[in-house]
C-alpha cells in the first residue's frame, strides 16, 4: 500500500489522505503520526473504501510522519468505531478518540514510579497504621494505590510513610507485566443454580460464538461468584475479559472478591487513574498482556487484543449512559462490540431495564436466572408507610414506624440504610423575610446547601458559594431556612432522636474515591457504623451481613419530573436498596414511604411483584411508542446568547421533517433551559421502529448552517431528560 487514507482525531477535519514512505509497512487499524501544514496529526489507517472523502492526486500527497509502535487496532473494533458513531449520530474522530483516550498511551516515557518497603528502622513510635504496613507489606512492590490493597491501609498513611523514608520510590519500565491471575486460587463451592448457570457461561465463553446473556438473578444471589466462572475459563484459555461497574465506589467491593477468588488484582480503568498508570493499562490491554480488566463504560473501546468475554454488572444502570460528548450507553454498545468480537456478553441485574427483559422474552437474549438468595437468605419484608396518615413532625421526615425500627435496630446493635436520593443539606433554600431564592447564576436551578462543606453549590455546574450570614437581596441577618430534606438533613434527624448513634452520610462527596469508598465499606463491616444514610450510591453492590433494616424516605421524589423512564428508575432503585437488607443470617425488613401507596410502581415494589410492574411498565411503553417498542431521541441547541439558541431552534424546526413513522415535537426551551451559562432549546423526538432515525435527524440537522456560538447535541435513547 503506498496510498492510505486517515480517520484523523480531529473531527473538524475529515479524512485525509496521505502517502506511505518506501519500506515502510502499513495495514489499516495502524496508528500513525501525519504531517499537518505546519503541524502534525494522530490518525488511524481506515479501509478507504469505507471512508469517503476527496481524492487527492498522488503527487500531492505527503508522506505519512511515524507508524506509532502500538498493535494495529483491529477490524472488529474498527467496525465497532463506525457502528457508534452511526448509531448515536457522534463523530467518527470523536469515538476514535476514545479509544486512542490518552494520547499519552502512544509515547512518553517508558519508566514510571512503583514503591517498596525502604528497610529503614523507624524513628521513634509507630502507629498502628503505620505498623499493620511494615507487617504486610514483606516484599510488595507497586503503586501506592496496589499498596494500599496489599495493606489494608490507606493510600495517606502510605505517603506519609514515603516522606519518613519507610516506603522507597523505584523506577520501573512502564510495561512490567501484572501479577498473573490465577483461574484456580480459590474456587467456592457453588449452590445448584449458581453451578446450572455459571456451567451454561463457561460454555459460552469456549464456544467463542457471539452470545448475549441477561443473568437475571435477584439480589444477594451470588452473580459475582457466578459470572467469576466463564472470568475463569476465559483466563485458562488466554484470553481477556472485560468487567464494567457502574460506579467508581464499587470497585473496592469488587476488587476484594476478585483478588480472593484469584489471588491477584485485575486490570482497573476508570477516569481517576494516573497518567502512568492509564498508559500502562492501555498498552497492557493492546498487546494482550493484561486479563481481566475492570473499569468504568469508558473501558469499552480499548483496543482489547484478545477479547474472550464482556460481563456488565449491574447492567441496568444509568450511569452507563454517557450524557455529553459521543451520548453512547455502555450497556448497549457492549452488546455491539460483543457481536463484533464474536464473544459472550453477560448483563447482570437484579433489576434489568425493560430494554434488556424484552430482549430476553423475545429471545434475542439467553435469559439465565438465580431466583434465590445464596446460602438461604431470605429477601426482606417490605412495607408502605402512608405519609398522609403517618405524618413526621414539623421539619422532621421521618415517620414514627421508621423512628421505631431504627430504634429496635440500634437496641439489637444491628445496622440500618435510610435511602435518600439528594446530595447535602437542603435542595433549597429561601430567605423568610423576603422570599428571595438561591439560584445558580449559571443554571436555572437552586444552589443546594452542604452543611458539611458550609457551601451552597449547584449540582449541574459545580457554583458554589459560602452560606451569607444576611439575605443577599434584603439585607436581613439570621433569616436563611432550608426547605426540604437531603441526607445530611436525615443524618441530623437521627443524630437528634439517637444521639449515641454512629451514623455515616454516604454519597459521591463523602465517598468520592476509592479510597474513602474503602474506608467506608471497612467502618461498616466492622460494625463502627450504626446508621448509613445514603444516595443511589449505596444502593447496590454492597453486602453488609448485620444490614437488617432499610428505610426509604420518599419513594415519590423519582416519580417527579418529565423522565420517561420515571417508574421503572424507581422501581430498580428501591428494589435494589431493599435488596441491601437481611443479607445475612438475620432477617431484613424495608419501610417505604410514599404520599402514594396505590401508585402502580409503588404497589408493585410493596407487593414483591416484579412480574406485575414489568407487565404493566411494558404495556404503558407499548402504548407510548416508548424503548423498546419503539425509540426516542433529542436535540438540544445551545448558546450562551439566549435569542441566537431560540432563533436556532426555530429555524431548524421551521424545516422538519415531516414523516409517518416519526413524530417531533419542539422545540421548546429545556427543562433546565440555562445550564452552565447556555441557554438550551430542546426537540423530543418519538420514531417507530421502521424509521430510520438517524438517518433521518443527520439530514436534517447537516442542512443547516448555525452561527459558531449554537451547540447541537443528539441524544439518541436519552436517559437524561433535563
Ligand atoms: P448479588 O451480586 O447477586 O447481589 P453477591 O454476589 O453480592 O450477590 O453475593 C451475596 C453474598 O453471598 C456475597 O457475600 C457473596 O460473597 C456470597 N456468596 C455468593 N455465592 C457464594 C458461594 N458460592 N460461596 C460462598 N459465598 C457466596
Ligand atoms: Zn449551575
């Protein structure tokens, strides 16, 4: 090939095509560096016949710069590349760039720092964290992260002990192998089921044949122990296995399952990785060097070298749905890129999306299930509590049953999880004086108080500002009130009614890494916690044994708002909360309260009868034209000119299409319709499953020209309805 044609990282650029220097060899999936005018670009080699563009006549060309000494990317992950960004109208350079995701991957240096026990006497008195590391850590070396594993003690101590000299820096050559996974180190014994399905995985994963599977199991069934097995076989066959999480803070839980069921740690990605340690990952996961990789939606496009297997735990969440840039959902496209690689797929859930269960009932799906708790646990009792008979006190937001059974709970030294979807203090908050408001300036949205932080911050933009002592509009000291509760608000109920309670606020600010996702996750195994008070991050995942008791503190707050998938985004959230209790020996019990104990979705969690939501919740998206019966998508124009976002937004509805199978309706401004400083319009678009969407909405929107400040972005299957 002396002539190739280059899908650039730039998507202003198009493909371009370029010459290849005598000697030198390419085939497409080579990454290669090209010169650009004065400057240069990272493009990757494409069949050109796939990629239309202007042809150059070959004098013109210049010659491409470097062959980048990475694995070409392969032919499946190449088609998986086209297949996003078709399907979800982004880019072709905007999904390359994700796979490529540190430019860093390509070069820089080939050392980095890993640490190790320096042998030097201590000075002076330990403490006992201190102690517990010289103890464990023998002859360890890694990063301080691997460290703190291997330990048991925090990544802080750790560095602390660098600056007293007890823990050595060494130089390492970036591609050190990991330590090996061993298929065979621990195996449990299985119960029948868990055996009848993990037996139907490993075969999957041996055949080496495209499968999707929905493990359907319920909660506390043991899919992990379960789907470790296929993560087994795949490794005794040399290949590599992908596990998406949905969350950073559940990594910790999982990579302690892991290492005691295979004795070393897997491969993690996630976006608070260390340049160094993202660049060894990557080039690990290239040329095959790395097995089980374990790692956020993002960890879907690396170039896998030898893709064996995909499992995506707790597959039915919404985190998996990426909100800007390319808006794919990892849970779908892992289906895509499992199709492509010609591997099993395994979604596992306790709540899967309706998207996924029809899959399964139509048969698309292999449906696999655990109906039972491992080791005869029983699911929890779950009951309603009518807010409108059972009234809190002035202030107060929790009713007299739930007060009651924290109280039983603490007199038994057993734990509890009082779940509350909303971050800080209170979701808003007004002066009583006059009345005034605190709005984001940025966002059509009230600034949020956080007494821990003493701020108040919008949860859309990140503003924040201290809490002022006088109303900032009419001047009044002392006259601030909270309106409305959020955990810490809870946290502070029970702290009042129990004060020798040890109660824990669990969210994204407390538990925002996975250090303190691990801290937490010991304090409470360790009994150090009587009361957790949570958001949807402790919803799932978590196994705490002398968990006996949940309380849900507004089950209607999800049912708010223009989300089309309100009901069935409640549904799994309660249903995975309750699923936290009487995991253990001891039964569990869960208290819902709710102002709408006859709602369907509420009935249905309350009855147990999953059957009968899932039956109904189909039945009302069927009459929607809702997924997955039919799709929708949206649009939304953005400026930080107000009058340039409506004029945009007008002039692109003036020529919609106008077509059978598709209905559109907009524009109107979006339910958050400033956000971040822009003012946004928004068309909801509802098609039928004969329409071709895409297609469709790319004609429509590439005719037009908009002024350089207008954003427009497509969501296609939206999950996010601001
Ligand atoms: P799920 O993810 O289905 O909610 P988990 O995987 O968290 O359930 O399993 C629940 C608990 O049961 C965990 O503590 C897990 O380690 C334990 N467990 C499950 N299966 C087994 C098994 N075969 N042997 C020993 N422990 C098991
Ligand atoms: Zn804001």
């Amino acid at each position: 090939m002396n002539r190739v044609r280059l899908l650039v990282l730039n998507a202003a650029l198009g493909p371009l095509d370029y010459s290849v220097p005598d000697g030198v060899q390419v085939v497409p999936g080579h990454v290669v560096i090209a010169p650009l005018g004065p400057r240069t670009v990272t493009g990757i080699v494409w069949e050109s016949e796939r990629l239309p563009g202007s042809e150059v006549p070959a004098e013109k060309l210049r010659p491409i710069r470097e062959v980048v000494a990475v694995p070409p990317l392969s032919a499946p992950l190449r088609r998986l590349i086209e297949w996003t960004a078709d399907y979800y109208c982004a880019a072709l350079a905007s999904v390359a760039r994700m796979v490529l995701s540190s430019g860093g991957a390509l070069g820089g240096p080939a050392t980095m720092t890993e640490y190790r026990l320096s042998g030097a006497e201590p000075s002076g008195r330990l403490t006992a964290q201190r102690k517990q590391a010289l103890e464990m850590l023998g002859g360890h070396q890694g990063t301080i992260r691997e460290l703190s594993g291997a330990s048991e003690v925090s990544e802080g101590v750790l560095r602390g002990m660098v600056g007293a000299g007890l823990i050595e820096p060494v130089t390492v050559a970036i591609d050190r192998p990991y330590p090996p996974a061993d298929p065979d180190f621990d195996q449990p014994v299985l119960s029948d089921d868990q055996l009848r399905v993990a037996r139907t995985l490993v075969k999957a994963v041996e055949a080496r044949k495209f499968a999707p599977v929905l493990l359907d199991g319920v909660t506390g069934s043991g899919k992990t122990e379960t789907y470790f097995e296929p993560v087994a076989e795949a490794i005794r066959l040399g290949r590599q296995v992908l596990v998406l999480l949905p969350e950073i803070a559940l990594t910790e839980n999982f990579l302690v399952r892991f290492e005691q069921r295979f004795g070393a740690a897997p491969v993690l990605w996630h976006s608070s990785l260390k340049s160094t340690e993202r660049r060894r990952a990557w080039r690990a996961i290239a040329n095959g060097n790395a097995q089980v990789i374990v790692g956020a939606r993002s960890a879907l496009f690396l170039p896998y070298a030898n893709l064996g297997l995909i499992v995506v735990d707790e597959a039915h969440e919404v985190s998996f749905k990426q909100d800007e840039g390319v808006r794919y959902n990892a849970r779908d496209v892992s289906v895509m890129r499992a199709r492509f690689e010609q591997i099993p797929v395994v979604l596992a859930s306790a709540t899967p999306a309706l998207e996924s269960l029809h899959m399964a009932q139509t048969g698309t799906y292999e449906l696999l299930e655990l109906p039972s708790r491992f080791g005869g646990a029983q699911l929890p009792a779950i009951k309603l509590v009518n807010l409108t008979e059972e009234k809190p006190g002035a202030g107060k937001w929790l009713s007299q049953p739930i007060v009651d059974a924290l109280e039983e709970r603490l007199s038994r030294g057993e734990q509890s999880l009082l779940f509350l979807n909303r971050r800080g203090y209170a979701p808003l908050t007004l002066c009583r004086n006059c009345g005034h408001r605190f709005q984001c300036p940025n966002c059509s949205a009230w600034l949020v108080e956080h007494r821990l932080s003493a701020r108040l911050s919008c949860h859309h933009c990140g503003h924040e500002t201290g809490v002022p002592e006088t109303c900032p509009e009419c001047g009044e000291p002392d006259c601030l009130v909270a309106c409305g509760p959020g955990v810490e608000r809870i946290a502070d109920e029970v702290a009042e009614l129990f004060p020798e309670a040890r109660v824990a606020v669990a969210t994204s600010d407390t538990l925002g890494n996975p250090e303190r996702a691990a801290e937490f996750i010991a304090k409470a195994e360790a009994k150090a916690i009587d009361v957790i008070v949570g958001t949807q991050l402790v919803t799932k995942g978590f196994h705490f044994p002398e968990l006996t008791l949940v309380g849900v503190v507004d089950a209607d707050l999800g049912l708010e708002g223009g989300d089309l998938r309100a009901a069935e985004r409640t549904y799994q959230q309660v249903a995975q909360v309750a699923g936290r209790a009487g995991r253990g020996s001891k039964p569990g019990e869960v208290l819902i309260q709710t102002r709408h104990p006859d709602a369907p979705v509420i009935a249905a969690l309350a009855d147990g009868d999953r059957d009968a939501f899932y039956a109904a919740e189909t039945e009302a998206r069927r009459d929607a034209g809702a997924p997955p019966f039919g799709r929708w998508a949206a649009i939304i124009l953005s400026s930080e000119d107000e009058k340039e976002a409506r004029e945009a937004a007008v002039r692109l509805g003036d020529t919609r299409p106008e077509l059978e199978d598709l209905y559109i309706l907009g524009p109107a401004p979006a339910p958050l319709a400033l956000l971040r400083g822009r003012y946004r319009y928004r068309f909801l678009v509802n098609a039928r499953r004969s329409a071709s969407l895409q297609k469709v909405l790319r004609d429509w929107i590439d005719a037009h020209q908009f002024a350089p400040g207008v954003r427009i972005g497509v969501d296609i299957d939206p999950y996010s309805f601001v």
